[in-house]
C-alpha cells in the first residue's frame, strides 16, 4: 500500500497552530542520499523515542508548482512555545546553546499558522484533482 502522507502546511491548519519540522538535507551530495541512511535523522528519532517526543513522517511545505519525494521529514508533535518544557527538550535535542544544529543534515523549521493558511485554497475538494488535469 502507498504510504499516505500529509504536507506540513496541511497539518498545521488541521492542528490550527505554528507546526514544528525536522527536515534533512546533505548539502554536499544534494538530495541523491537514502534518508534511511541519514545518520543524524537516525539519531534524532532515537532521541525522540528515548524521550517521548511525538512525531510522524510528514511532506514538505505543499507548492503548485512542482513535486517532491518523501525525503525523510518529521513532523513533531509539540507546541512551539518557550515556556512549554517539551518544547525546550525538543530544542535542546535538536540545537546547540548557541542555536546552530547538532546535526548538520539537520535543519529544525517552525512554520507559522499564518504561513500554512497561504495554502488554504489546497484543502477545497477536487483541488488537486483540478491541478493535475492542467499540469
């Protein structure tokens, strides 16, 4: 069966709040690399599991104008909020003290409400069906 997956924008109108993402990029080899194979993806799940972090596989921010494969990104299910203490586990799991990555395949994102409700227009029935007979 095809894994189902939903884009991040999506969940965060479902959720109706900023949504947090682990993405993974190799910036050297580009995208070519097996995210099964992600060394720091593998340790981050791990730590996630260890500490009772929620997550799920998730697609990237959804466009109109190109697709991408599943590479790998995690959608983690926690509040982005400073005074929210799995929140800051989460932070400082993933990031350095002073903010950079632990992981340099890694890249940590929140994406704001406000910026998935710019695709709000994807969640009318038939809209990708409509998409694709023009595409």
């Amino acid at each position: 069966m095809p894994q189902l997956l939903n884009h991040i924008d999506h969940i965060g109108r479902q959720k109706q709040r900023d949504v947090l993402t682990v993405e993974f990029h190799n910036f050297e080899i580009g995208f070519t690399d097996d995210y099964r194979k992600n060394q720091a993806r593998t340790a981050i799940l791990a730590a996630f599991d260890a500490n009772g972090i929620p997550y799920q596989e998730c697609a990237g921010y959804a466009s109109e104008t190109r697709f991408d494969s599943y590479r790998g990104q995690i959608y983690i299910d926690v509040l982005f909020d400073r005074a929210n203490p799995r929140y800051l586990k989460v932070e400082g799991l993933l990031e350095n003290a002073d903010g950079t990555m632990k992981f340099d395949t890694a890249w940590f994102r929140a994406y704001s409400l406000d910026y998935c409700m710019k695709n709000a227009h994807h969640d009318v029935p038939g809209f990708w069906d409509r998409l694709m007979e023009t595409f």
